[in-house]
C-alpha cells in the first residue's frame, strides 16, 4: 500500500541545497517541482548550509501543523562531484564564517580539528575514540546499499591514515558526494489512506549559534544543537533515554561524539565512553549512525537531512535491508543536523 499519492494531492515543497558551484541559486525549488511535473505549486528553496534539507521538512511539517496544508513535500539536492576541489572546498567554507576562518586560511577540517584537540584536553580523550567512531559507522555503510562507501575499516588503518588536520585524518572526515532525497508527509488523520505504518513527526527543533567559533562560550559543545534537541524532545514529550535509535550529523568523528552529548545521550565529557563501550553500536544501548552516517553513507549537503529522516523512517518500519543493520523493535528515531561548525542545527523526534 505504501507509495499510492497521486503528486497533485501535494501542496506545498520545501527543497534545501546549498547549490554547490552556484548553478541556478535563485530558483531551484520552482526547477525541480517543475521536472516532476509539479508546476505551479508554491515551492521554496531552503540554503542553511548542511542543515538545509532538515530546515525544509521542518517547515514541510510546520505548514500541516499550522492548517494550511494537508500533504507537503520536504527535498534535498547537491551535485560535488562535477566541481574541482578547490572549488568544492570554497563552497564548504562558505558555510562556515567566511571574515575569520575561511579567509585567514582556515577549511572544516581545521575548525573540527580545533574542537577535537580541545575536546581531548578538556576531558582527556584518546584519538582511538574518534577513530573508533569512523570504524563503526564504516561498518554499518558495508550493509547499507545506498552508502557511498560499504567496505569495512580497522582501527589500525583509521589511526594510521594520512593526516588532514591534526588529529583528524582522512578517515576522520566524511566524503564529498552526490546525492537527492525526498520526504512526502500528510496530517496524522489522512495517514493510513497512505500507508499500513505511518511513521509521526513526534518532535521538531532547531536553533542558531554565533558562526565563528571564536565567539561561542565552549568549543566542545555545539549548542545550537543542544538547544534543537531540548525542543524536540520537549514537543515530543519523550527523554533521551526513550530514544531506540539516531542518526547524527558525523561530518567529522569529533562531531558524532559531540552529538551523543547534545542529544542527552551522554553527560558532558563523556560521549567517547559511548562509543569505547560500544554503546552506539547496532545491538548496543542507543544505536547511532545505523546507516554509515554521512561518514560512510556519504554527505550531499542539501540533501543530507532528509536523507537521515531516510534512515530513521526505515528503520522504524523494519525496513533496512540487511538483518544485521536493521535495529530491532525500534520505536522512536531520532535525527539531528548541523549546519557548518555548528551556526545552526534541526534535530526531529519520530514514532512508529
């Protein structure tokens, strides 16, 4: 039964990207809807950097929960790989702050690297940790067929990778990609016309931070997504610890450990106790990153927050293709998204 929409029944669209090599900046959302024969309907393209696409399926669920829409649709979209690297580095940096970072000299793996180094002298975590993290998400993106990457790591070869910024090494850092997702949600009442296990936008938060991390109090939190996931969970009315599963934003290793911490799954220094424990294994207490992550699976801006929201939905309806990936009796998922080093992030709460 799932899949039987007819496109028209849809009112509204919400596509996010962050455009990559400037093609087509003004009025990509009207393109796109156009192509699938969609034209006329009011769409709206969403730029908030990696964040982009989880901001568009808010905004697609805000409009059912205001009354104005009954089925809306939320999209992401990025095309790297046609652009030259330098090219690609200019539009990540972009997204960070451009004055102090990016013109000084500075790229993502330099700002991470930064948090990660004081990370590790704040609380005195070991590198192991974030190349552990890099080993586990490797693992889950093997069993995942739409991952970019599905072979398996070890740790030996993680910590000996070539260097990008110390102690970040490349596989430390996620990839550049392709890539396009979409999510089709409807009011809760209407759902089971479309489908025998609705999947319900239980919480929906977002916040910003001051772009360059220089300005923020603490490196090694990023508390936009704190505040994000304090307002999901609060609308949803659930605790961290109800959580079965999520998919978190690893755009580096640092920054999955510093998810499990914003998203109350750790107390604060301690979210590479998770990962050494393996507690965010699949099996484990709260499975993180069951798809590869952007890690592994891959991190096409624009698209990148649907395509978590992807994960998490199939996930719930028990749906992952291998065995050994899908987490069992999964209930609630949870997705959190940063934009760059942490200016502004989206975290959603779902229920089977």
């Amino acid at each position: 039964m799932d899949g039987s929409i007819d496109p028209k029944e849809i009112k509204e669209a919400w596509i996010g990207s962050l455009k990559t090599g400037g093609a087509q900046l003004g009025n990509l959302a009207p393109l796109l809807i156009e192509q699938v024969g969609l034209a006329g309907m009011p769409a709206c393209s969403i730029e908030n950097a990696c964040s982009s696409s989880a901001y568009a399926f808010r905004y697609a669920y805000m409009a059912i929960k205001s009354g104005i829409c009954d089925i809306t649709l939320a999209g992401g979209v990025e095309k790297m790989n046609d652009l030259p690297r330098e090219r690609n580095r200019y539009w990540l940096g972009v997204s960070g702050d451009v004055e102090w970072e990016r013109l000084a000299g500075t790229n993502f793996p330099g700002v991470y690297a930064m948090m990660a180094l004081r990370y590790m002298h704040e609380h005195g975590m070991k590198r192991e940790r974030l190349a552990e993290v890099a080993v586990k998400n490797h693992k889950n993106g093997a069993r995942n067929p739409d991952a970019q990457f599905r072979s398996e790591i070890s740790l030996e070869r993680a910590l000996r990778a070539p260097m990008l910024a110390y102690p970040l090494t490349v596989f430390d850092s996620c990839p550049i990609t392709d890539g396009a997702a979409v999510a089709i949600l409807c009011r809760g009442d209407l759902a089971s016309k479309y489908t025998d296990t609705p999947i319900r936008v239980i919480g929906s938060g977002a916040a910003s931070d001051y772009l360059a991390i220089h300005d923020r109090k603490d490196l090694t939190t990023v508390a936009a997504a704190q505040k994000a996931a304090d307002e999901a969970y609060k609308q949803a009315g659930v605790k961290p610890k109800e959580v079965d599963l999520a998919e978190v934003h690893d755009c580096f290793t640092i920054a999955e450990i510093m998810a499990y911490e914003n998203c109350g799954f750790a107390g604060k220094g301690k979210g590479g106790e998770l990962i050494k424990n393996g507690e965010t294994e699949i099996g484990g207490k709260i499975p993180v990153n069951a798809g590869g992550g952007l890690k592994s699976k891959g991190h096409p801006i624009g698209a990148t927050g649907v395509s978590q929201i992807y994960e998490v939905v199939k996930q719930l309806k028990g749906e992952a293709r291998e065995k050994t990936r899908q987490v069992k009796g999964a209930e609630i998922g949870l997705t959190h998204s940063v934009g760059g080093s942490g200016g502004s992030a989206c975290v959603h709460i779902f229920r089977r």
